[in-house]
C-alpha cells in the first residue's frame, strides 16, 4: 500500500564546501544554499535559562538549555534543524583550546551543516549569560493543494476524522505540527529491545469504552490486562506508609476519622457527579460551577485526608489542583466516564484495564496506515485558517491548502495559536483562553525484572505527599519489559518541573525507595524515560484541558459549534470519556459526520 505520509522532499538547504577552503567539516560549511520557494524564519539569539528566566550556574547546562530553546523556537515557527542554512553564536570567555559548546551544538545539528560565525564576546546583555545563538531557516513550501477537507492535528481524533471522511468519498488531508502521528499517545522503546512503553496514554477498556476498543480489534493490536494482584502502598499527609488491598479503601489515616472522612467524599463525590447530565451538564449543575473543587469539598468536610483525596484525584485525572478547576467540570468530567469510581478503576470496565503491548500509538499508526497515500503532512503547524466565500486557506508550515471545509482537533488552550479569519465567536475563543492545561508527567522507570512482586506488592502507591501522587506496574512480562509508571502531576510534578532532567528523575527513583524500601530491596533502574507534555509547544499540557468555576455556566455551549465551515474535534468535546483515548476517537467521527452530513446537504 502506498504510503499516508506526504513525500517529505530533498531539504531546501544545500551545503557548499568551495575548493581550496579549509575543510570545515564535522559542524560548518562555508556556505549554504536553497533552493524551491521557502518561508523564511529567523530566530532572536537564544540562551541557555529556563522559562523563568533562571541560568544555571553551570555552562554545560546552559549550553545544554540554550541549544533546546534554538529547538522549541524553530518547532514553534515550523522549522527543523534541516531547514537551518545559518548559525551565529555568541560566547562568553570563549576558550579555544576548550571549545565545550562543539558537542552541544554537534548534537543539536546531528549531521547538518549550517553556514555558521563563532562570535566571541566580552559579555552578553546579562551577566549570569555565557551563551547566545540564532538561527535562520528555509522551510520548502509545497505547492498549493485542493482537497475537500482538511484536519488540523494528527492524534487519534484527527485521524479518525480523515478516516471517516475519507471512507464516505471526499478528499481529506491531515496537517500536523509534529514530525509523528498520534499526538498524546506517544510510544517510545527506550533500552532499543523491544520494550515498548508510553510516555502519553496507556490504558483503554473493553467494555465501555466501545470506540477506541473497536479502533484496537480492527487493527488486530495486541493487549495485555492490567496486572492488580498484591498490595497498594499508601504514603499518608504525616508520610506515614501503609499496605492495603487493590481497588479497596486505605487502612489507616494519621487524621482521626480520616479514612471515614475519605469514604464519606468518595461517596459523596460519586453520588454527586451521578446527578449530572453529561448532554447538558451545565442545566443539571449550575451551582456546581460556582465553586471550585476545593471549596466544594470544604462546605462538605473539615477533614484534612477528604481534602488530600480530592487532590490526588484532581492530580491523578487533570493534574490540577482542587482549587484550579470548578466542581462542576470535575463532576461532568468523571461522569463522562460513568463515575469518578469507573474512571479510577484498574479492572474491568475501569479506565485503566487494557494497555497495548506495542504501545498506544500503534493505534494512531495502524490508522494513519489506513489513510489514502500523500494524506498527512508532518511537521507542519496550522497558523492561519482564512474563510472567504471562495472556500478555506488553510496556511501551514510547509504550504498552503484550499478546501471546502476544516475540522480542527487541537485542545481549546490551542486555539490561541492560530489565527481564524474572521475571528473565533467571542465564547469559543473564551473557553480558549480560561480553561486551563494540566501539569501531568508520566515518569517511566524501567528495571531487569519485578522486585516490588517479591514482597507481594502491586507496583500501585498513591501518595498524599509527592512528589510521585501515583505508581502502576506497566510491566509487560511477556517481553521481559518491567517498569512503574510514575505520575507526579499538579503541584507536586510542577515543582519538579524547573530542576534539570537529571534531578527529577532523581527526586522520583528517591520516591520510590522512600515508599518501597521499607518492604523490599529496591534495585537501580536501567532507564528512566519521561516526557514534558507541558513544556510541549504542541500539548501545552495534558491530559485534557479543564475549566475554572463560571467558564462552563457562561461558554460550554461552545465548545462544539462549528465556526462557518470550520468544526471542531478533539477528546475534550467529547461527551464520554472525555480526556481519553475514547473520547477522542468518538470526537473524531462527530466531526466527521458534521462535514459528511454537511457535503450531502449541499448536493440536495
Ligand atoms: C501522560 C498522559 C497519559 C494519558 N493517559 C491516558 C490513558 O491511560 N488512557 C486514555 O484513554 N487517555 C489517556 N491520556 C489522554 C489521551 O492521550 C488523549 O485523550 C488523546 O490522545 C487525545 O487525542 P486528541 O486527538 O483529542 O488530541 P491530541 O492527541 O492532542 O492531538 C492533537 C494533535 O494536533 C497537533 N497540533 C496541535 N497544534 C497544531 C497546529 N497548530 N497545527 C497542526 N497540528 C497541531 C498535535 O501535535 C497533536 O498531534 C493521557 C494523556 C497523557 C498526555
């Protein structure tokens, strides 16, 4: 079968080494060249501090920074670093004889060779800064294509989407911004042998979440059942540990009636987001989104422990604080899933049975697969979507589109980078900008074999303390793969978040002796893989954005409208399982149906 993917072309940039000039090779070449037309993009010199404006004290790690932030400008303007025809850099104190920024720019190139100036300074604008760098590019642009739709975004929503449209006879192109398909369901192999493991979504079911299972059986992937045998260890707000069984309550509380109190909420909450219409959540809750989760638990209980459930479930589910979100959201959120127990579940009919023994992406994967040939463009972010009564511009990194009509699948915090002509209605492009993206990292710890079994423990923890709120055994023993998947999410994963990548990880394996030790000898991990979902210009957050108290009263009934020709998808305008896998593949085909139903019509 021919392939999905839009023939990426020969880059635009040439390297030129002119005869009798010394060689410059492994980084520079003397000149560059390019050639077909292009977008230029250019980038302000670049340094090595985090997204607070902190320098590290050490040059390498400034180095390091400096070299990631020249990456994330280039991504975000639809740039790779095989478009970069010129690099200029400017060092502090530079050192012939120590040249330490060779092997950070040499990894960052990774073979290509860019015209670039070494420029050495006395100083920069700051004095913490020892490094500066800019970059210039080229992107080819693709002639200008016709086709009837085209979908912004290539994670599950999107691709069902193409999918349907492209099943019912019409013309259909995915734009996405990454080099990949499946946007939140990332799977990675980390030791190279095999062992395939999710930095984004993992677990489905195979009851209630119908869609994504069909999706999983038409594509004949292969699943393995959670694994829920032996003990859960609690960390309680004192750090007190405890043991007690899968799916059950905690045994003791350092609170007294704490554990009665976290019943009562549980129930209470349960109880609670049952009376919500998920078709019209805001008529059968209203004064729910007058308060923020927080101050809801606050007018049912003065328990400590009540109040730490609700954040781990806040944590666990949207990586949200309880004050962050509207009681009214977090109730219609769960009951999507058929109650805030069912989505907590690890067994049958919970939200967390079924993971994928290739990982979850196989399934954006298997679908793209399914796509006619030359239907997605990668590495190509949506910044302009034009209607006009001639039909739709869609203007991308690496070109232009015209089409009759566009589903975007991006969440609504998204919104804000693309520019709708004419102008997004005044409630949609609100629930953009107040709904908020939450801090969730999936920290995956991977060891030679499962030593927490040994001591009859589950591999499960949840955690009033932090920085880890919750562990699952995501091992896979058939592929020898054994690993703990690690949440450290709200404002647990958000402290842990500005330290460099070597400190969380080591922050988390702390955790993890911190809670295991006392039972069992925990070994060294053999890998740790993570992914920053809110560092990710194309997530910005994860899972699925939430809204505060009053966003959902004044502009839910948003959330789905079409805006003229342009529809809009994507798991958070779902009605079940919304944030999930199943929720964006049932968005998928509302959009898809939409933009059918709407081509018939107009044949009439
Ligand atoms: C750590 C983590 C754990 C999760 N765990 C689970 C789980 O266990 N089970 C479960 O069911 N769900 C889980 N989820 C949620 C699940 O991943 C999502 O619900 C689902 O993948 C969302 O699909 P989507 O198509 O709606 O959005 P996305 O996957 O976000 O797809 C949107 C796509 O649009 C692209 N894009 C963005 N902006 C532009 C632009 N301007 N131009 C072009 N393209 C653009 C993005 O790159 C992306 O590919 C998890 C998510 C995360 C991150």
């Amino acid at each position: 079968m021919s392939s999905p993917y839009s023939k990426i072309k020969a880059p635009s940039v040439q390297t030129i080494d002119p005869h009798m000039l010394f060689d410059s090779r492994p980084i520079f070449s003397h000149s560059t060249t390019t050639s077909g037309p292009c977008r230029i993009v250019a980038t302000a010199g670049q340094v090595g501090c985090d997204q607070n404006g902190v320098f590290p004290t050490d040059i390498e790690d400034q180095l390091s920074l400096a070299m990631k932030n020249l990456g994330r400008a280039l991504e975000a303007a639809g740039a790779t670093v095989t478009d970069v025809f010129k690099l200029v850099y400017y060092i502090v104190d530079y050192d012939p004889n120590n040249r330490r920024h060779t092997k950070h720019v040499q990894a960052f190139l990774n073979g290509h060779r860019p015209a670039t100036t070494l420029v050495p300074v006395p100083a920069l604008a700051n004095p913490e800064m020892k490094f500066e760098i800019e970059a210039y590019a080229a992107v080819r642009q693709e002639a200008l294509r016709e086709v009837d739709v085209v979908v912004v975004g290539a994670g599950l929503s999107g691709l069902k989407a193409a999918y349907e449209v492209q099943r019912a006879g019409f013309s259909c192109v995915v734009v996405e911004a990454r080099d990949r398909v499946g946007g939140k369901t990332w799977s990675v192999d980390p030791l190279g042998q095999g062992k395939w493991i999710d930095v984004g979504a993992a677990w489905i079911n195979d009851t209630n979440q119908s869609k994504i299972y069909e999706l999983a059986k038409s594509l004949d992937l292969e699943m393995v059942v959670q694994r829920t045998t032996g003990k859960v260890i609690q960390e309680d707000l004192t750090g007190d540990l405890g043991l007690f069984d899968y799916g059950g309550t905690p045994a003791q509380a350092a609170e007294k009636n704490g554990i009665e109190s976290l019943v009562f909420i549980r129930e209470l909450a349960e109880k609670v987001c049952q009376t919500v219409d998920i078709h019209n959540p805001v008529q059968s809750g209203a004064d729910l989104d007058k308060l923020t989760l927080e101050e809801w638990v606050k007018s049912n209980t003065e328990s400590k422990t009540a109040m730490a459930t609700a954040k781990l479930w806040t944590r666990a589910l949207l990586g949200l604080e309880p004050s962050e979100v509207s009681a009214l959201f977090f109730m219609n959120y769960c009951k999507s899933a058929g109650g805030l127990l069912q989505m907590r579940s690890d067994f049958k009919n919970g939200g967390q049975y079924l993971r994928f023994t290739r990982g979850t992406q196989s399934m954006s994967l298997g679908l793209a697969d399914l796509l006619h040939s030359d239907s997605v463009i990668l590495s190509s972010p949506v910044r302009r979507i034009i209607q006009t009564l001639d039909g739709i511009l869609v203007s991308a990194g690496r070109g232009e589109l015209k089409c009759k009509r566009v589903i975007v699948s991006v969440p609504t915090v998204l919104y804000k980078e693309i520019t709708f002509e004419p102008p997004l209605p005044q409630a949609k492009a609100e629930l953009g900008k107040n709904n908020v993206h939450g801090y969730t990292l999936k920290v995956m710890v991977s060891f030679s074999e499962p030593w927490w079994r040994k001591a009859g423990l589950a591999g499960a923890v949840m955690s009033f303390v932090g920085p880890i709120t919750t562990t699952r055994d995501s091992s896979n023993d058939e592929k020898g793969q054994f690993s703990l998947t690690c949440f450290t999410n709200g404002d647990a994963g958000r402290k842990l978040s500005p330290l460099p990548q070597k400190e969380r990880f080591s922050a988390v394996v702390a955790h993890i002796k911190r809670m295991y030790g006392p039972y069992v000898d925990v070994p060294e991990p053999i890998a740790v893989t993570e992914h920053e979902w809110f560092k990710d210009q194309w997530a910005q957050g994860c899972p699925c954005p939430a809204s505060p108290p009053g966003v959902m009263t004044q502009f839910d009934h948003a959330l789905r409208t079409t805006h003229g020709k342009v529809h809009f998808i994507g798991t958070e305008t779902a009605y079940e399982w919304k944030g999930y896998m199943d929720g964006a593949v049932r968005s998928g085909e509302r959009g898809a149906r939409e933009v059918i139903d709407a081509f018939n019509r107009a044949k009439l």
